[in-house]
C-alpha cells in the first residue's frame, strides 16, 4: 500500500509545470466560474440560451499582464460557465514599422512559451508582405488583409489552447491580443455545429 502510495506521489510531482499551469483560467480566473462571480462584474455584449460574450467592467481587478495596458478582457461564457478569455491590450498608434507592436508580440510569445513549452514550428506563423502591402511601413495594412502576413504563435497543451497574435488594423494601427480557451468552448462550439447540421438535414 505504502509503495503505491509513493508511486501516486511520484505521478503527480512528475506532471510537467506547463500541464499544471493550465489547470487554471488566466488571471486568477476559474474555468466554469460563473459571470456572477467575476471580480467588478461584467457587461453582457452578445447573449443568447446558453452563450455570453461580457467584458469585464474593471479588468484592474483582474490579475492582468502589467507588460502593457490593457483596453478589454472579454470572457465567454458557455453552458454557464467561463470557456474562453481574451486579453486586448491597448492599440499602438503612429507604429507605421510595426517595430513597436513586434517588440510586445515576441516578448509575450517567449513568456508564454517558456511557461507552458514550445510550440510545433506549423504553430508560429510570422510574414509580412507577400502580397499587395509590401512596404516596410504597411506593416500593420498587411496584417489586415487575408494572405498578406500573419504574427502568430499558438500553443495547445492539455485541454486548453492559447494563442497570441498581432493585429493589425490600419496603417500604423494595430495591437496585440492573448486568447485561452478552455476544452468546455470546443465542446460548445461542436455541438452547436453538430445541431445546426441537423437543422439544415430536416429542412432539406
């Protein structure tokens, strides 16, 4: 009995910190955690049956990144319960290089990827100009237009992806986004498209 004991111990002190780490929403989050119990509450943007899409009235009682500031946390609810978190951190301005929205783009990826591992290379996408917007300084044109470029690292461990990525909007304009979801917003979005599939079978 003792042995196995001390096998069970050694499972567990053998798990990898970044399997651990994703035991736990963001932010001192709670997956499943109901919008209720959200620190400073929530403004609902979009509802439905079993849907919310809310941000978070005041993201400073959060546990957010001090790297930059943030303009919105948007959380999404589904069954009840947080699913999906998404960090907007606040707009670059006047970047017309993208130098500055890079600087923040490697610097999380490196921090996300130290904490939970690296990534398969098919999950780091990092181009700019292949098409169209060429110039150094359409930077952030190039970003918002489909097949143009893309800064992006996306990370799946456990039962939850992470992914961070660098938008851009206009010229000079952009920011950087960091989205978790959890396996339960999967689950969600399947059988949402599982139910419509059966919808479009019975009026056919």
């Amino acid at each position: 009995m003792r042995f196995l004991l001390s096998i069970a111990m050694l499972a567990i002190l053998t798990i990898p910190q970044q399997a651990m780490a994703f035991k736990q929403a963001p932010m001192g989050l709670k997956w499943g955690m109901k919008s209720s119990s959200i620190p400073g509450g929530v403004t609902p943007v979009k509802k439905s049956h079993n849907y919310l899409i809310a941000t978070a009235n005041n993201p400073e009682l959060i546990k957010i990144p001090k790297i930059r500031k943030v303009d919105e946390v948007v959380l999404v609810f589904a069954n009840g319960g947080l699913q999906k978190v998404a960090i907007l951190f606040s707009q670059f301005e006047e970047d017309v290089m993208g130098t500055k929205g890079k600087e923040l783009y490697f610097k999380i990826k490196n921090i996300l990827i130290k904490k939970y591992g690296q990534p398969p290379s098919k999950d780091i996408i990092e181009v700019s100009g292949k098409t169209l917007y060429r110039d150094p300084d359409e930077f952030y044109q190039c970003l918002n237009y489909t097949g143009c470029g893309l800064y992006w690292t996306f990370i799946e461990i456990e039962n939850v992806n992470v992914s961070v990525e660098l938008k851009g909007y206009s010229r000079g304009t952009g920011r950087v986004i960091i989205q978790y979801e959890n396996e339960g917003f999967r689950k969600y979005k399947d059988s949402l498209q599982e139910k419509n599939l059966q919808e479009t079978e019975n009026n056919l």
